[in-house]
C-alpha cells in the first residue's frame, strides 16, 4: 500500500538536486572522475549529515533516495550524469561537452 503523505522536510527536485551534485563534486575530486559505490556511497551520508529529515527525525541520504527513487543505483542508472559500470561509479564527461555549452562559437571539424 502506497501512503500519499511525504513527510520530508524537502520536495524530491530539491532533494535530487542536492544528491546530483554532491556526486559530481565528490567524482570531480577523484582520480579519474569515477568512484567505486560503496564508496560513493558512504561519502555522500558523512558530508549530508543532518540535512534530510522525515517526521522531523534526521534521516541519511540513502534513506531519502530509497524511499523517494527506489535504490541508488537505480537513481544512478537514470540519470545521464553519471554511468554505472561493475560497480564503479564515473562522471559523464561526453554530456559535458555536448549539453553545457562551453563553446560559445562554431566549432569545425575537418
């Protein structure tokens, strides 16, 4: 049974948004922009600390994306951000050239 009360002290744009980028801050800091999951994981619930609260108890991120988003890998899997590969979480770097706009001019291909 599915309950229609959402209780948390954020809506789940807001909330996404924070995860997305935590997880990119966090790969951008790694060697070659990727993290192993666990690992991954466990860094986003020490630096969110205290941030997500449902019924006014602090909840850790992986709760909020569980009950909001299935599973994190799933979240993960459905963004277009990041690729899930055996575990190992990497940045998408070809979504950064194409949908950021870092040109401002034509760019030619010969």
């Amino acid at each position: 049974m599915v309950h229609n009360n959402y209780k948390w002290n954020m809506s789940k744009k807001n909330g996404k948004n924070i995860i997305l980028n935590e997880i990119e801050k966090i790969l951008l800091e790694k060697k070659n922009n990727s993290s192993d999951l666990n690992e991954l994981i466990y860094l986003l619930n020490n630096r969110n600390k205290n941030v997500f609260q449902k019924n006014n108890k602090n909840k850790n991120l992986l709760n909020f994306i569980k009950n909001n988003f299935i599973s994190f890998e799933y979240f993960i899997k459905n963004e277009s951000n990041f690729i899930l590969i055996d575990n190992q979480i990497q940045l998408n770097q070809i979504n950064d050239v194409f949908c950021k706009n870092k040109y401002n001019d034509w760019v030619f291909i010969e």
